[in-house]
C-alpha cells in the first residue's frame, strides 16, 4: 500500500484506519510557546467514523506526552498526492493517514515539513479554528526522516506541471514554480510570535 520513502514498517489493526482520513479544514497556529513561535499547520479532521480518535485526542489531555511513529510516502493509485502516516503507540494504540493533493494542499505539507510537526483536532463538517479555538488538539512532531529532498523535488514538480496547464511555456513554468515556493516558504519563516 505505501511507496517510496519508507523508513519505518507499518501495521493497522483495521481496514479503518488504512483510509485516509477526511481533513475538513487546516490552519496554522503560533504561539511564543511553543515552536519557537513559528507557525504549526492544524488539521481538523473528521471523526464521525473514527471515535478511537477523539479518545487519543481527550487521553493526551490528561496524560504525559505518548509516543509516534510517523512516515511519509504516496498511497498506490493516488498520483498527484503524498500521503503522511501516523502511528500511535502510547497512551492508544491508534493510526492516522492524511492523504494531500499536492497542488491544492502542498501549502500545508511544506509547513508540517519545516515545523516539523502539526496540531490535530478532531471535528465535524464546518468545524474552523476561528470557531472552535478551544477545541481539544494534540501537537504531533514529525522529525526529518530523509523525506525533505524528496518532496522539495515532488513539490516543485508537481507545481511547474500545474503551470504549464494554465498555458506557461516550460522555462516560464519552472520560474515562476520556483517563484512560488520561494514567496510561499518566505512567508512561512516571516510570520513568528514572539516569546510573552
């Protein structure tokens, strides 16, 4: 089921937790406190099928930090997207996957990627952080796992193809592909709160 990279074996205990789950909405969040204030991608996700989820979200509420495996990689038949897997081992046992197009979503991979981490919040169909800014979240890390030269290459790629649909010839697409993510990850690194 996963492809390439691939560093760290993964088992489901479910065909339910082997489908990617339903992102209903992300944001990015920063605090003096944590990242050094650097902005962290949020995904509220949809777990109207997916209760162990809320459970693993209320469970790290009350308890020590648990413990993650995480992995990055592309589900088979799924071109044009990456997919990040997460396996909890404790306090629950339990398994995530996003899957992210590329074009629409890569916004939000290259900032889990340079945070290295992400905030998840469990929700429901038009749940957004600025109305639910209470809601139970964990903060998940997601360290360098050789992943990063990868999706610099599958980024840009995917972005320059994009542009050449819309009618740039091939040196005006592979510019402004640059073009973008450089702004994009510009504005990313800029944006920091300070320590309170």
């Amino acid at each position: 089921m996963i492809l390439r990279p691939s560093r760290v074996k993964m088992t489901f205990k479910s065909e339910r937790e082997k489908r990617p789950l339903r992102i209903i909405s992300d944001a990015a969040i920063a605090t003096g406190r944590v990242g050094d204030g650097r902005l962290i991608p949020l995904l509220i996700i949809d777990t109207s099928d997916r209760p162990d989820l809320g459970e693993l979200v209320r469970v790290h509420e009350h308890l020590d930090p648990g413990d993650v495996e995480s992995q990055w990689g592309q589900l088979e038949g799924l071109e044009g997207k990456v997919a990040l897997i997460l396996l909890f081992k404790r306090p629950i046992e339990a398994a995530m996957i996003f899957d992210f197009d590329i074009v629409k979503q890569g916004g939000i991979v290259d900032l889990i990627v340079n945070a290295k981490g992400l905030y998840i919040q469990p929700g429901r169909d038009g749940d957004r952080f600025m109305t639910t800014p209470d809601a139970p979240r964990i903060l998940v890390e997601i360290p360098e796992t050789g992943f990063r030269p990868y999706w610099d290459d599958i980024l840009y790629r995917s972005i320059m193809k994009d542009m050449r649909k819309s009618g740039l010839t091939r040196q005006q697409a592979k510019q402004a592909a640059r073009q973008h993510i450089e702004e994009w990850r510009r504005f990313g690194s800029t944006l920091r709160m300070k320590r309170s």
